[in-house]
C-alpha cells in the first residue's frame, strides 16, 4: 500500500508538470525523480533516473531541467523480460560512465522486494538524445533460492589502475562488488564478495521489514563509490525507501583504501558488520527521507544528488543536488 502511495503522489505532480510541456520536453526546477544519476558532456548535465524505459533530463545549470518525453530505451530487450518473471520494462536505479571513449549505462530488471533480478547494460557513443543506446546483454543476475544477494542497484567504479569494478546490491546479504572485464562485463573467474550490510550477521535487534516479506532486514541498498585523493568513499543507502511520506530512507558513508574494502566508517568500525557514518537524513521540514545517492566532480566542486521524500508534495520523490565539503581529515559533508 505505501508503494501505491508514492506512485500516485509521484503521478499527480508528473500530471502537474505537463502542463509545461514544449515540444517533446517539460520544464522543471524540481524534476521527479528515483534513483537518479548524472553524467556531464558538451556544457550539459544528464540527469538518468527509474522509470518506464528510464527517464532523462538535461540542464545547462543544475536548477532548470528539461524532461525529455521519449524514454532512453524505446524498446525493453526480450531477454530481460525472460530473465526476471513479472518484469514488465519499468527499468529502477540506472548508472552511467564513461570510459575508454564509450558511454555505458547499467540498469535493473526486478520486481519489488523479490531478489530474481538482473543488471542489464547499453553503451553509446553520444549522450545525445538522436544517438540510440546499444543493448550489451546482461552483467549479472540473481535468483531466488539460489543466490543471497540482489542484482539491482548497479554503480559502476574506476579503480587508480584503469580497471573497471561495479557494485550493487539491495538487502539479502547486503552490497557486492565485482570485477568487470574491457566489455563491461563481470571477467571471467570473477564472484561478486559482500562489501557492506546494515547490520552485523548476529544482530538479532533489525526492525520488520515494512515492505517485503522475502528481502528480510538487512535493510542497506544503492551503493555508491567516489574516488577521492587515494581514498574509495562508499556512499550507501539505509533502511526504506518507496513508502512516500513514510520513507525513512537516509545516506551512510564509509571510505578504503582499496576499492574492494574493507571500508570502515569515521570512527573504525567496519562497514561488513554494519558501520557507516550518517551522512544525510530527512529534517522533517522539506524531506521526510533522502537516499539513493550519486557523487560528482564536475567544473572543480564535488557534487551530491539523491532523491527526497518531499513533505510538500505529500510524499513524491524529487530531486535533491547540494554541493559537498572535506573536512581536514578527509571525510564529506554536506
């Protein structure tokens, strides 16, 4: 029921929004978003995010954006339609980079709360809107009684040797990393290994999960790793997300030396048995909730982007982008 919430709250400012329309684009200075990502190219911000096809918006300034109507994938490749029962092209929590003279995006096919998911890939040349992204096949899948993790939530990270990695991951045993080959794809021999969970495997004290009866309550999800002055940062996201005003969704950070980990956060305690530093929450005021986050450097500052939990707008998820700062020892904030 709190799914169907937020749907229609997300609906009814969507229905709002076009009333802006121009053309094949609407206009916004606070864009409905899931799960967004960015990419910069040409002056302009790409903003990917969860929807039908996956939605894309572009600014020139990161205040107004236009909504492109046309979804970047027109047509939902048949093998993920194969691969994961019950998916029907509603495609979640993009990631975008480029690498080697190449765009690739990442992006999960799932149903929600169930584990039989899988990450599917595109690439392009352009991140134009008259260039077509190419279907690259599938990266990883998972499958229910079959795995203890969750293909959804792809991040794609470059390490300091020019060697690709990605990290996913949502509840089960928490966030994987693994590493990828010149193709984008997970190199042969390789197996994703837990990097972070929510909380250690004997605490016993994890609330009920209000939204799945199969994802159990490791509730951590939506990770993120920033390269920053020899330090890999690993943004996650924690607890419940999708429940509109209900949301408690809020980011954690912790940061290694090497992308595999073992990351701890600010005051040494391992992320794999549940450490991480608060790095945002809702204030209760203009968000009940803030998650899903993505880290850049764009035009020499680090910028943050995630989508809030909006009080004002009865609980949709819109965009939220905030410059971040360092402290002397090396540890974000906003």
């Amino acid at each position: 029921m709190a799914f169907v919430v937020w749907t229609v709250a997300t609906l009814s400012v969507a229905q709002s929004q076009q009333h802006q329309r121009r053309g094949h684009l609407s206009e916004t200075t606070a864009p409905m978003v899931h799960d967004p990502v960015m990419a910069y190219a040409d002056s302009t911000y790409h903003l990917f995010s969860t929807g039908w096809g996956i939605q894309h918006a572009t600014s020139r300034d990161l205040r107004t954006w236009l909504v492109a109507d046309t979804p970047v994938m027109t047509v939902i490749p048949q093998w993920a339609r194969d691969s994961v029962p019950g998916f029907v092209g509603h495609v979640w929590a993009p990631d975008v980079i480029q690498w080697h003279g190449r765009w690739w995006m990442a992006y999960s096919c799932s149903t929600f709360g169930r584990n039989g998911s899988a990450i599917g890939l595109l690439s392009n040349r352009s991140l134009s809107a008259r260039s077509p992204w190419s279907d690259e096949g599938c990266i990883v899948c998972s499958r229910e009684g079959r795995d203890n993790w969750n293909a959804i939530d792809p991040n794609f990270i470059i390490d300091a040797d020019d060697q690709p990695w990605m990290t996913y991951g949502s509840f089960w045993d928490g966030i994987q990393i693994v590493r990828l080959d010149t193709t984008m794809h997970v190199a042969q021999g390789c197996k994703p290994v837990t990097i972070a969970r929510r909380h250690a495997t004997d605490d016993t004290t994890a609330e009920p999960n209000p939204t799945s009866k199969f994802a159990g309550t490791n509730a951590i999800e939506a990770p993120f790793i920033f390269h920053r002055n020899g330090w890999y940062y690993l943004f996650v996201s924690w607890d419940y997300c999708c429940r509109g005003i209900q949301s408690n969704y809020r980011v954690a950070v912790g940061r290694s030396r090497s992308v595999e980990g073992p990351y701890t956060d600010r005051e040494g305690r391992p992320m794999l048995q549940g450490g991480g530093t608060l790095f945002v929450e809702g204030d209760k005021k203009e968000f009940e909730a803030l998650g899903h986050c993505a880290v850049y450097h764009i035009d020499n500052r680090d910028i943050f982007i995630c989508h809030g939990y909006s009080i004002a707008h009865e609980g949709a998820s819109i965009l939220v982008s905030r410059n971040i700062r360092w402290t002397p020892d090396g540890w974000p904030e906003l």
